[in-house]
C-alpha cells in the first residue's frame, strides 16, 4: 500500500475492508479491520478482521477452513476504505453461499469455479472422478483428449448442428482447462497474454 490508512477517522478505530474475488472481482463480503487486524493480513496472507461483536481479531476462516488468501490490498483516495483482493477457499457467506451479496455466477466466472475444481481433483483425487483419472493417466493422455475433441469440434463446424457444435465447443473447452492445469498454468496467465497482445 502506498498511502497510509487513517484508522483516526472512525470513532472506534475501524475501517471498511471490501472483499473482492481475485479471478471474478464479485464482491464476496464487507468486515472490519483496525491496525492490527490489517497487520496479521499483511503477514499472514490470510483476511484478517476485527469482529465487533466479539471485540476481537478473527481469522475469516478460522472455524469453517474457507480462508480468504490476501493477493492484494488498496486504500482508496481518502484513507478509510479498504479494497481486498482475495482467492477464497470455499464459501464466504455463514449462509453457504459463494458471497454475502447473494450474487449469481456469471458466466465468466464459471469458468473459474470450474477451474477451482479441476485443480481439486488433481490435489484431492477421487477414484470415480473422470478428471482425476486424466490426471492420473498423465499428460500424454490429456493431450490426446484435447486433440481429439479438437477434431471433433472441426468436424461439426462444418455441419448445421448447433447443438452438438457446441457441446464439442464444450468438451474441448473443459480439456483445455484440464490441459493448463496439468501444465501448472492459470487461466489468468493465458488472459494476460490476450490483454497485452490487444494493447500492441
């Protein structure tokens, strides 16, 4: 942070902090930091409030494991407003729900939550999960699903199926998905590269 936050200009020495989601930027949650409560997050990389009903540091996360992993934090232009920027574990909201705002998923970031879990299926395994098994049978046999469905997605453009042109669409997207994961590579990384290839 380059500014200072002034914790001075709230009665009880709190500041708003916005919680917003890495990949998607939806609003995940609104809580409470004072200095402390920013200082544990800035060394932990876990979103650290102060609760006021418990007039104490929480660790958001803490009792139900969906932590939010700190990727940045921003004071805005008067000093007494947190923006956070966080990947979450799981779940925001007490209620089970991904945010507190009870936003629905775009269609962008199902693309994300999708790629959350084709990562869990490779860290996690699941004998019965078809995307641990691409895991398991390695790189070699991801490939050759990536091409296949490839081939079959070339097939059906040039018929006037639109269903099954895109349920090709579909299933080479998912394998691709599979493909950078099994490469260690974010979709993030491939949309940094689209970005900075449209500025030139």
């Amino acid at each position: 942070m380059k500014d200072k936050p002034d914790f001075s200009k709230y009665i009880d020495g709190l500041i708003p902090a916005i919680v917003q989601d890495t990949n998607t930027n939806v609003v995940l949650m609104l809580g409470f930091m004072n200095e402390e409560a920013m200082n544990k997050t800035l060394v932990t990389k876990l979103v650290t409030f102060y609760s006021r009903t418990k007039q104490s540091l929480w660790t958001k996360g803490e009792t139900s494991k969906s932590y939010l992993h700190l990727t940045d934090i921003k004071i805005d232009c008067d000093n007494d407003t947190f923006l956070i920027k966080a990947t979450p574990d799981g779940p925001v909201c007490h209620t089970g729900a991904d945010t507190c705002f009870n936003q629905k998923n775009t269609n962008d970031s199902f693309l994300y939550e999708l790629e959350n879990i084709i990562d869990d299926r490779k860290i996690h395994p699941d004998e019965n999960s078809y995307t641990s098994s691409l895991f398991k049978n390695g790189i070699n046999t991801i490939t050759q699903k990536v091409g296949e469905e490839a081939v079959e997605l070339i097939i059906e453009a040039k018929d006037n199926n639109a269903e099954k042109f895109k349920n090709e669409a579909a299933d080479l997207l998912f394998h691709y998905l599979v493909l950078l994961r099994a490469k260690d590579v974010a979709l993030n990384d491939i949309i940094a590269i689209l970005k900075e290839r449209h500025l030139k």
